[in-house]
C-alpha cells in the first residue's frame, strides 16, 4: 500500500508530540536583506535545531512513533541521517545510515556518528547509497526510513508552518529548499489550510534539478546528471509522496546556480550573522532572483541547515569558489 500525504490535523498532532523534544526556531527580520529586495525578509532559523537541521522534526515525530523494537536504516547524505540518529538516541533505537563513498561532508559524517549511529559508505552519491539502503532493509528485515515518502516525516517537517504562522499570520510568501522536497510539502499542508493566499515556492540548484523538472513536467523520470556542490540538495531521482503533495498545491519553482547559493551563504553571514550551509541559504538565492515579484510583500525564507564545514564557509566569505 502506498503512503498517502499527511493531513493538516497530523501536523497538528506532530508538534504536540515533538514539542517536549525540540525547541521553537527563532524567526528573524533581516533588515540588510529586506532593504535590498523592497520586502519585509524574515529568515526561519532551521539551523539552530539541536541537529543544525530542519529534518529532525521529522526524524522525532517518525521514530518516536514506533514502539517495537527495531533496527532503523537510512540513506542520507547527513542532515536526514542526523535526524535519525537523534531521535535513535532520544528513543533508544539502533541506528544505521549509508552515506556516499565520495565527495561526502565529513563534519555531517562525525555528527551521525557521534548521535550513535553506525555510518557506512556506499556508493557514488545519494543515490546509489539509497539503493544499496533499501537492499539492506529488505535482506535484513530493517525498517527502512525513507527521506521523503514517509507521511511522519512530512508531518514533522510541517511543523515549520506552524510556527511561521504563529510568528507571523499574515506571511505573503514562504521559500522552501527541495532537495527530495519534504520540507517545501510539510509547508504547503501547512499554508493552504492556514492561508490558501499564501504563496510557498520551491527552489532547487539547477545543478541537481530532478525535483524542479519532476514538478513542471507531472512525472517522477530520473534526471541524468546530479553536480551540485550543495549536498542537501543533491538528488537524482524524484520522490513520489513528496511530489504527490507538491503538484496541486506548491505556487511556484524556482532554480538558482550553486555560485548563486553561495552568495546566499555570504550574504545570510554578512547580513543576519548566521552560519548556514548551501541548501540553507537556497531560499535567499531565490528570493533574489524573484526580486520584483515580492517587493512590498511579507517573505520568509526557510534557512534548512547550517552544517557547512568550517573551511569551505571560510572560502565562501573570503569570495572564492569552495562550496
């Protein structure tokens, strides 16, 4: 039976379950930002989640669900993973997460390791990761957490929504970063029912756009080529549930280059003080590109994770290309 999108009332009951676990995230005006696009910028601090990542909601509300003794497995190129080991630590359930072999964060690595998780590498990128995960899980018996279609994370992730609106109900527009897309549908859920007028837009590197191209073009086709620098946001393969969620209800996609991202990352340092890794500075590099359709308007900017490697946002600041 396949998994059907989360209800608004499950995110509801989400932050009832995961509020004793994980606190509120601060939502700030930046007033640099907000000068240079005409609006009212609002940044919502994901990466000050106890993971740096806005997955953990997810990561709680799903494993704490399950009462059985299980082994939970995952594929994860860090921030899902961290989720996991998190709520594994937080509930007492194994955890296992396969990794790519290449071109990994190692901070994002050690962070896994350290929540308790066994960390395996496997594979070229996320994807071939993600296949030999699911082999595992169907050899051995283990319950496999997908990092999108599963309605609990979806529903955890939602809860990002709630908090917006309750800082700030009358938000005009919300930028989400997709990488396989939970974060930009647990948004929508939440929108369309508090404020059918309010817009949530999507955006992905056009270095890794299999989410962007799955949205306009209404199927779930693999896209050849996966380049992007920005690991959180790097897949090949769109994910159905997500999509499932995305295709009626998400206003609007958008893709910005990975040097556009990057100049997310510089600006959201220079000008909110914060510390934020590609795919959470993805937001900001739409908003850029979208700066005549938000002038005047009310805009929050979803800053998903801040678990950038020390060096590579030291070379980001000093201007040069590094990630």
């Amino acid at each position: 039976m396949e998994p059907q999108p989360p209800t608004f009332e499950d995110v509801v009951a989400a932050r009832k379950f995961i509020s004793p676990y994980l606190p509120k995230t601060p939502l700030i005006r930046v007033p640099k930002i907000s000068e240079a696009l005409d609006c009212d910028y609002y940044a919502k601090l994901e990466s000050l989640q106890p993971t740096g990542a806005f997955k953990v909601r997810g990561g709680v509300n799903l494993v704490g669900a399950i009462k059985t003794d299980v082994t939970f497995v995952a594929a994860s190129t860090g921030n899902h993973g961290q989720s996991i080991a998190y709520a594994g630590r937080l509930f007492n359930k194994r955890v296992v997460i396969y990794s790519p072999a290449e071109n990994v964060n190692e901070m994002k690595m050690q962070a896994m390791r350290e929540l308790g998780a066994e960390v395996r590498l496997y594979g070229r990128d996320f994807d071939e990761a993600r296949l030999e995960t699911e082999r595992v899980a169907r050899e051995q018996g283990l319950r496999y957490v997908h990092s999108a279609n599963e309605p609990d994370l979806i529903a955890g992730v939602g809860t990002i929504g709630l908090e917006i609106f309750e800082d700030l109900p009358h938000v005009d527009v919300i930028i989400a970063p997709a990488g396989g897309g939970s974060c930009a549908a647990g948004n929508c859920i939440v929108a369309k029912h508090l404020n059918p007028n309010a817009r949530v837009i999507a955006v992905q590197s056009n270095a890794a756009p299999a989410m962007w191209h799955a949205w306009r073009n209404r199927n779930l086709d693999p896209y050849p080529t996966m380049k992007t620098e920005h690991e959180g946001l790097a897949t090949r393969i769109p994910f159905e549930l997500t999509n499932k969620i995305l295709w009626p209800l998400l206003d609007d996609f958008i893709l910005a280059s990975d040097e556009e991202i990057n100049e997310g990352v510089r600006l959201l340092a220079r000008h909110g003080k914060q510390v934020v890794e590609g795919s959470g500075a993805a937001s900001l590099a739409a908003a850029l590109k979208l700066h005549d359709k938000l002038r005047g308007k009310t805009v929050v900017g979803i800053v998903s994770g801040g678990n950038i490697p020390l060096e590579r946002f030291a070379k980001l600041l000093d201007g040069t290309r590094g990630g």
